[in-house]
C-alpha cells in the first residue's frame, strides 16, 4: 500500500510481476509544433530591429509634451495661494423695547412683543427693631411744704404721719400726706411737713389752697398751708410715635422683599428652566401678620415689628427676551447689513399688578455688520491682480478699509502677480470692529 501511495508499481506475489506488463515502452512520442516557425532571412538583423513608426513616435513625443505642459500648468494652479482679509462695515444699534409680561402665555410673540411669564410665591417673615425717637414728659417730681394745722380740741392732739389733706378748690384735688407725726397744742397750732401723694406739676399749689384733712384727724384739728409747695414736675423720657411705626414698617418691608427676591431665584422650577425674575414685578400679595411690641406713646427706648409676608414676583426667560430684542432690533437693520449679536439690560417695570400683564422695559443693543459672502468674494477675484481684485471688492462690499491681499509663495507673486484661478486656493477671513 505505501509503494502505491508514492507512485510505485507493486504486486503480492513474484508471479504476477511476470504475468503483467508493467514496465512502460520505449517508443517516445514525438512533440508537436503549436506555432509555424518564424519566417527570417538569412545574414539579416531585421529580427533584432523593428521597423520604425514616425508617426506613433511623434504622437508619443507629443503626449509626453503635453503631459509634462499639464503637469506644470497643474503646478502653476495648484502650488499658489492666497489669503484675502476684509474689514467689513459695522453699526451700532440701541433701542428701548416696551414687552407685556404675560402670566397665560404659553409662547413669546415677537410683532405683539409678548414675553410669557411665570408667577412664583414665596412666603417670607422677620423681626425688626428701632429706637424710639418720640419724647413724653411723665410726672417724677413730687411737690412739698409745710402745712399747719389748727387743734379744735381741749386737750393736745398727735397728727399721725401720713395724715391726708388736700386742696378742695378745683376741679380735681390735690392731695398731700404727712412726713412725720406733729403734736397739736390744746387749741394751738403745728406745721408738719406735707408732701403730694402724686407726682407733677399739679402738686404745686397756692398758699391758703390746702384745707382739708381726711379721715379721722378731721375730727380734731384743721388744716391751711401759709405757704405754697413746689418742686413737683415732669421728666422727658423717650416714647414710641407713628413715625418709628413707618420707618420700622418700611425697613423691614424692604428687608423682606429682598429676602423673598432671593428665595424666588431658588425655586425649583426657575432654577431648572434658568429663568430671570424680573425684581420690579415683586409686590406683596398678602399681609399675614404685622405686629409691633409697643403702642404709640408708649414709654419706651425702643419698638420691636414681626412681619409675615406671602411676596410674588414673576420669571421669564432670558431666551425670550433676547429674541424680541432681536425682532425689534432688526426692523433699524440697513439693507445689506445683517444683525450680529444683541444684548439686553433690564429696565424698569411701567404698570404692576396682580394681573396676567405686566408692562417691562427692556434696553435692548446691538451691532449690524456688512452682508459678506465668502464664496462670492473668491469668485468675484480669482485671476485677478491684487489691485483689480481690490477695486473690486470695494466696488460690491461695504468695507472700512482697502483689503488685505497676499500671494503665496513669493515668487510666484513676482513672476505672475495674480490669485489664485481656483477657488479653493483663495482663503477669506473677515473682521468685524
């Protein structure tokens, strides 16, 4: 078996060797000519050297001209650049942009200048306290003198300390007390010290105005002052009055307002959305407790106000603003320019209210720049000479300044002076100032 796999001849037995013609015969096969043999004369190169073609060697000179004239043509095009700086014309633009702040408008209105707005609530609460600036005067000083009295007695009589007596001649009496006790003579006479039982000026009466005595000891002597008593008056303390009431009011009113401007621009909702709460449209839409610690005229240094407020403002988009800006901005747009870039400041609110509109003033600035387009400026000045292409572009654009025009590499703008005739060599850049 492995003699056949290799190409050998092989038999089981010696036997059938002899039997079998295996070796092969000797006649050869003779090899067959495919092609007739070539035809040559004898003693001639002519098999060696063909017959020249003129004319397809002159046709092959001159595509190998042309193709050498395209190749350089190719480099001529394709190695220059050029690089065009323009310095176009710009305005500046500034207008005051009335816009209605509206709370059921679900998308901005640029013609109706329109701004859809969201009303945020907050509540808010403080203390504020003030000094007092109010002056009261408050009876301190109590009156004094002498009394005496008149023992209607046979025998002596004590008046005791504290002993009442007073005026009886007006409407309200003044009323006096004994500072010590005295002893009164059998039908004689005694001065005791007296002092106003109230302090004030009332206490300062007359001589002759003391005449009553109360309680028991009226039962035995009499009274009369030969003198009059002073030295009661008032002392000037510091009080509350209305106007610490208005200014406690106001300051903590502002106070409020501003806490509740910054608790609005931490909502949840304004600060997802990114909106701008306009600070004019903030009022106070309910007072839910205003109390002060102290009545006007009310003896006291100072005045304390808790306050409790429900504030509610309104959030816009700053996007929406910006794009009636943009609207009202491009109506002052010269023909040929095109708006640029627009800004806003936030002016002031005109109406406030609780209503769905709210009138807002809106500063709006901008600046409009010449129209230039790029592919139109290659065009109009491929081919041409940096001066010609130049005059062009001053002639179709509105420019602040002649163009900047430079022909790379060097020598190629000494030897031919011209841009570049394929577009895509030419590169533009434009300045706006």
């Amino acid at each position: 078996m492995l003699a056949r796999q290799v190409g050998l001849v092989a038999f089981r037995r010696a036997e059938d060797a002899v039997r079998q013609a295996w070796i092969p015969p000797d006649e050869v096969q003779p090899i067959r000519r495919l092609a007739p043999p070539r035809r040559f004369q004898p003693r001639s190169l002519r098999r060696f050297f063909r017959r020249r073609n003129w004319l397809s060697i002159g046709f092959r000179l001159l595509l190998a001209m042309a193709t050498v004239a395209i190749i350089v043509a190719a480099g001529l095009i394709l190695t220059p650049t050029a690089q065009v700086t323009l310095t176009a014309s710009s305005q500046s633009l500034s207008t005051i942009v009335p816009v209605t702040l509206n709370t059921l408008a679900t998308e901005p209105d640029g013609e109706g200048r329109v701004v859809p707005a969201q009303r945020v609530d907050v509540i808010v609460e403080d203390s504020f306290t003030t000094a007092a600036t109010g002056a009261k005067d408050i009876p301190k000083y109590k009156a004094s003198g002498t009394a005496t009295f008149l023992n209607t007695l046979a025998i002596p009589y004590t008046v005791p300390k504290n002993t009442v007596v007073r005026t009886s001649s007006s409407n309200v009496a003044v009323r006096f007390a004994t500072l010590a006790p005295i002893e009164v003579p059998a039908g004689g006479r005694a001065d005791a010290p007296i002092q106003a039982i109230e302090p004030g000026p009332s206490g300062n009466v007359p001589a002759g105005q003391v005449n009553q005595v109360e309680g028991m000891p009226a039962l035995a002597v009499r009274v009369t002052n030969a003198g009059p008593t002073g030295g009661g008056g008032y002392e000037t303390v510091r009080s509350v009055v209305e106007a610490d009431y208005r200014r406690a009011r106001s300051a903590l009113r502002s106070k409020l307002m501003a806490d509740a401007l910054e608790k609005i621009r931490q909502d949840p909702d304004v600060l997802r959305n990114g909106l701008y709460v306009v600070p004019d449209t903030l009022f106070i839409a309910d007072v839910q407790d205003e109390t002060f610690d102290r009545f006007i005229t009310e003896q006291a240094d100072d005045v304390t106000l808790n306050m409790r407020l429900q504030v509610g403002g309104l959030a816009v988009s700053p996007a929406h603003l910006t794009d009636v800006a943009r609207q009202a901005l491009g109506a002052q747009v010269p023909e040929g320019f095109s708006l640029l870039s627009v800004s806003t400041e936030r002016g002031d609110v005109a109406e406030e209210g609780t209503g769905p509109n709210t009138e807002y003033y809106i500063a709006a600035d901008g600046v409009a720049g010449a129209e230039i387009d790029e592919n139109v400026v290659k065009k109009a000045v491929r081919g041409k000479t940096p001066g010609e292409a130049q005059s062009t572009l001053l002639q179709m654009l509105s420019l602040r300044g002649n163009p900047q025009i430079t022909i790379n590499p060097g020598w190629y703008a000494q030897l031919f002076n011209r841009l570049p005739f394929i577009t895509l060599r030419i590169e533009t850049a434009v300045r706006r100032e």
